[in-house]
C-alpha cells in the first residue's frame, strides 16, 4: 500500500514538474497556447453559428405565426361576410313571403 502511495506521489510530482517544465521553455508553451487559443477560438466560433441558427429559426417561428394570424382573421372576416349576406338573403326570402302572403291574401 505505502509503495502504491509512493509511486502515485512521486508520478504526481514528475508531472507537475514536466508541465511547469514545458510552461518555461518557449517553444512548447507558445506551441501549446497557439493550440490552446484555436480551439477556443472554433468554440466560440460555433458558439456563434448556433445562435445565429437559433435566431433565425425563431424569426422564421415568428414570421409563420403572423401568416397564420392573417390568414386566421381572413377567415373570420370571410365567415362574418358570408353570415351577413345570408342574414340578408333571409331578410329578403321573408319580405318576398310577406308581399305574396299580403298579395294574395282575401280581405273579408
């Protein structure tokens, strides 16, 4: 158990010493913070497409819910003209019904 703890110590240390070792010399650590700043930078890149896509796809979500509410209060406008004309043909069947009714009705 004690050797386990040695060895894993001793590796712990050797590695802190490799990193802080290759964080001094300059070819390596600019290599490694070229490397470093690439990726963060094709992160954030695709970070930024993805809430472009988002974007867009709620501005496309929006501009489909305006044309469906157009086309919703075309309908109700073309029902409401519809119930009108045939409240009107209606109207026009009584009157006609009344002027027969009264045309040929026999006063007494």
């Amino acid at each position: 158990m004690k050797k386990g703890l040695v060895i894993l110590l001793a590796a712990t240390v050797l590695s802190m010493g490799t990193v802080q070792a290759a964080e001094a010399t300059g070819p390596v650590s600019r290599w490694l913070n070229n490397i470093t700043a690439k990726v963060s930078h094709n992160e954030q890149t695709a970070a930024q497409k993805a809430q472009a896509k988002k974007q867009k796809a709620a501005q496309k979500r929006a501009k489909e819910r305006q044309k469906q509410l157009e086309r919703q209060r075309k309908a109700a406008a073309k029902r409401a003209e519809a119930q009108k004309r045939e409240a009107e043909r209606k109207k026009r069947v009584e009157t006609k019904k009344k002027q027969w009714k009264e045309l040929f009705t026999i006063e007494k």
